[in-house]
C-alpha cells in the first residue's frame, strides 16, 4: 500500500493517553422532553403479544426489544398493541426513519439506500405475527406508515 505522504506531514507525534486525566467535555442544556404516557405497558403488552421476540429478528433479548409505534404516539389511544411492533433496537430506528416498513400483508421492505447492508437481505421477509388476531398490527396503520413514513425508494420484492 501507498501512504500519502501529505497527510504524515508536520503532524506531531499524539500524547499517550491517560484515562485519568479526561475531563467532561459534555455541554449541559436544558431540553423539553414530552413524556411517553403508557408506554411501559405498551412495551409489556408487545412482549407478551410477540412472546417476547423482535417481529423482525426473532432476538429474545429483552434488554434490546423496543414497542415501536407503527402511527407515531400522540396520546394513550395510539399506545393499542394493534398500533405496535416489538422490534430490537436497531431494527426500530430504521422503522422509525422509514427505511423498513412493513406492508399491510406483513411482508418487511427495505429502503434501497440499506441495499449492500445486512438488512437487505430482510426484504420481502414475512414479519412474525401474534397468534392472537387481536394482537396483530394494523393493515391500516401500516399502510399508513409505508405511505408517509416511508419516503424512501425501495428494494423491489421477488
């Protein structure tokens, strides 16, 4: 490999690191937060609706496993588990960027700026789905999701 030279120019050599010497750079600001009524039973509904795995993944680990609102939270209406997924963290960002969605048949698609990703690979996948009819997600909501949400190009399903 060729090293550009440029860039080792004039660059002095860094201090060793010492662990006990960092100071806080962190700025503290005052934020308003809106707080999230219901959601712990939200959560505790998904777990047990889902049987405490990822709608995705299947992951078990509930450390990681979120209640994701498929319509955005506005009030404890919208905290009905038809209106959510239990989703594994990382799985739930991408869901609440618009870059996974699921269709209203349960099928998962994926954005196409995740194509060369592990998470292509998801697209077209079936979501896992409670047994219970009452428990499963919204056709509606998801459509409304994949509709508005959703604003990205997707991988075409095969």
């Amino acid at each position: 490999q060729r090293i550009n030279s440029d860039l080792e120019i004039d660059r002095p050599d860094p201090a060793p690191f010492d662990p006990t010497s960092t100071k806080d750079g962190r700025e503290k600001v005052l934020a308003e937060v809106k707080r999230r009524l219901g959601q712990p039973a939200f959560r505790k509904s998904l777990l047990r609706a889902y049987d405490g795995r990822c709608a995705v993944t299947g992951c078990t680990t509930a450390m990681v496993l979120e209640a994701a609102h498929i319509r955005p939270y506005f009030g404890v209406e919208t905290n009905d588990v038809r209106n959510g997924l239990l989703l594994r963290a990382d799985i739930h960002t991408l869901f609440d960027l618009g870059l996974i969605s699921v269709t209203p048949d349960y099928r998962l698609t994926i954005a196409t700026r995740l194509a060369g990703s592990e998470y292509a690979a998801l697209n077209g996948r079936k979501l896992t789905i409670p047994k219970e009819a009452s428990a499963r997600p919204s056709p509606q909501a998801l459509a409304w999701h994949l509709e508005n949400g959703a604003q990205h190009d997707r991988l075409p399903c095969e």
